[in-house]
C-alpha cells in the first residue's frame, strides 16, 4: 500500500508502507478520501512536533469501507462505508470518570497522538468505527468528523431555535457552525474579511459582515434591536476577535471559544461580569454529534460538493497543504486510493 508521511517543515513523502493486519476488536479500512483541517495544518507548520513523532502518518477526516475484520468484530461488515471518531480515552481519569471521555486527561486523538488516515489500508478499533449510509457518497463522508465539530459547538452553545448566532471567522468550520446553526432554526451573522468566504455564507443564507470595512457591532445591534447575540462563535483565533467576541453578546448570552489559540489571548473580563456572560469552551465531539452530522449529509442539509474545493491524489498531499496554508481553498479532499477528480 501507499501512505503520505509527514517528515517535518512542512514537507509530505508518499511512498510504500506496510499495511497492519487488524488484531482481536480491529478493523483495517480502505480509505477512500481523507480531509485535510486546520489541526494538520498545524502540524505542517510544526505547532505540534511535540506530539506527532515523525515520520508521521496524519490525518482524520476521512471516509472509506472496511476492508477485513479483527477477531470478535460482530457490528460490523466488510464492505460498509465508514467513518472515524478518532478519538481514543482511557476510561479511568477524573474527566472520563465524570462522563466527559472525549475530553480525556489522556486522549489518544487519532492522526496526531497515533498513525491517521493518510495512508490506503488503516486499521482502527472497531469501537471509533461509525457506519455510514449507502446513500451518503464517500467524498460526502469525509466531511463528517469537522461537521461533527460544529454540531458539538451548536450543542455546546444550546442554540435554540429564534436565536441569533454571531460567527467571527469564515473558514471551514465557522462555515459549518453557520449551516449548523440555521439547520436548528437560529438567525446568523458571519463576519469574515475573505470574499469568497462571505459570498458562500451568503448563499447559504446567512448574513455576511466584512469586519475590515464594516463595523461588526453596530450591524449586530441593529439586527437584534440593540440588545446583541444570544450566541457568538469565536473561530477566527486571532488576538482581537478573542478581545472583541464578548463585545456582541446580549445580556447573559454566551461566548463560545472553537478556535485554538495556541498562546494566552486578552479577554474583556469586565464585559463577562457587566452582562453576566457565560464563557464557553468547545473542543471535538461526542458520538451523539458524529452520528447527527451523519444526519445532516444524509437529509442533504449540507451543500458538501459546494464546499470541497477540489480533490487531489495522495502523491500531492504537500502541494494541497501549500495551497490551504496560501488560504487558496477552503477544503481540499486526499483521493487516496486513485487520482484527482
């Protein structure tokens, strides 16, 4: 088989690699397609060299069919299509103890902390396996765990249906949180700077704000009667959308925190306590959230084709990393078995 390791600086090497026969509770997937995110993008810019031991296979948004199963794998059948919650915890922390596994003191995230998905035959538990429908096509699929994200953040925010969601921050997964939320029946604001980006949040019905130019608070205000957001999103994960996120939430609204910022941020403490704001924190999924994104490709709630950008081989995993870092795409999908479409 053939697999794209991460070598370091940026740099991917495909070559051949020895596939891993599953043991007893294993499954070995074919992948079909494999997304790339903004967690591997830090990788690429070696953010997270402390965690990935290179030469590393990454990768985690991905969809493919089982190809052969471990021993003791009942629920399970070769030649379903799937996905993974990549997510491996250790079942004995305070934090998995408390019911709160994906967020495990020890958490294996898969593709990072362990061999991911850029590779043609992967062999995973059975147990982060998640089946998907005949209906949904697999290049659809591969959307499922950053879709999932979303799900969880909306979840997370308890969006109710009436509300208003502001989301700073138009890349992938603000994008995903905006679908999400209108799909629970809440009004949205996106703010991004890019175009392109506005153009396509637009076209999905939410209303764009260009925070270079216009003036993201008083469009807020103006919207929701000078009271502010019932939720804001913060996805951007710049310094000054950190500072300015509580500036336009009503009164006990809740700020949700998505983006990583990998070093401390200024926050306006003194707004969280005038308003009695509730600070939220957003990280991965829970199952529940995988098999509602699932849902949603399925009812068709999500223009997936509309947001790939393209799909390319697994010989030019580098290249699709350049041109996400160059902000060129917003998704670009790993054809891993076969060539760009």
């Amino acid at each position: 088989m053939r697999a794209s390791k991460y070598t370091g600086n940026g740099r991917f090497e495909t070559a051949d690699a020895q596939p891993q026969p599953p043991a007893p509770g294993e499954v070995v997937i074919r992948v079909a397609y494999n997304g790339i995110c903004g967690t591997d993008l830090h990788i690429a810019q070696g953010h997270m060299d402390h965690r990935v031991s290179m030469p590393a296979v990454i990768g985690h948004e991905m969809s493919g069919v089982i190809e052969q199963l471990g021993d003791g794998v009942s629920d399970l059948a070769e030649g379903q299509p799937v996905t993974v919650m990549p997510l491996r915890w250790c079942g004995e922390c305070a934090a998995c103890e408390a019911g709160h596994q994906h967020i495990c003191q020890r958490l294996d995230f898969v593709g990072i902390d362990s061999p991911g998905a850029l590779q043609q035959l992967w062999t995973v538990p059975a147990s982060i396996v998640i089946p998907v429908p005949e209906s949904v096509e697999l290049r659809h699929a591969a959307l499922a765990e950053p879709l999932a994200v979303a799900v969880h953040d909306v979840r997370r925010a308890r969006l109710a249906a009436g509300e208003t969601a502001v989301v700073i921050g138009g890349g992938p997964i603000g994008q995903l949180i905006a679908l999400v939320a209108r799909a629970a029946g809440a009004s949205v604001i996106l703010a991004e700077p890019d175009a392109e980006r506005r153009a396509f949040a637009a076209a999905q019905g939410s209303a764009v704000v260009d925070p270079v130019n216009d003036d993201l608070a008083a469009v807020v205000e103006a919207a929701t009667a000078g009271a502010g957001a019932d939720v804001v999103f913060e996805v951007a994960g710049t310094r000054g959308t950190a500072l300015d996120a509580t500036k336009h939430a009503r009164t006990r609204g809740r700020v949700v925190f998505v983006a990583i910022h990998p070093e401390p941020v200024p926050v306006d403490l003194h707004r969280i306590f005038w308003r009695e704001l509730e600070v939220l924190g957003a990280r991965v999924y829970e199952r529940e959230d995988f098999e509602r994104a699932i849902a949603l490709l399925a009812a068709g709630a999500v223009p997936a084709d509309a947001l790939i950008t393209r799909v390319v081989p697994l010989e030019d995993t580098e290249a699709a990393f350049d041109a996400l870092l160059s902000a060129e795409a917003m998704k670009i999908l790993v054809d891993v078995q076969g060539a760009a479409k």
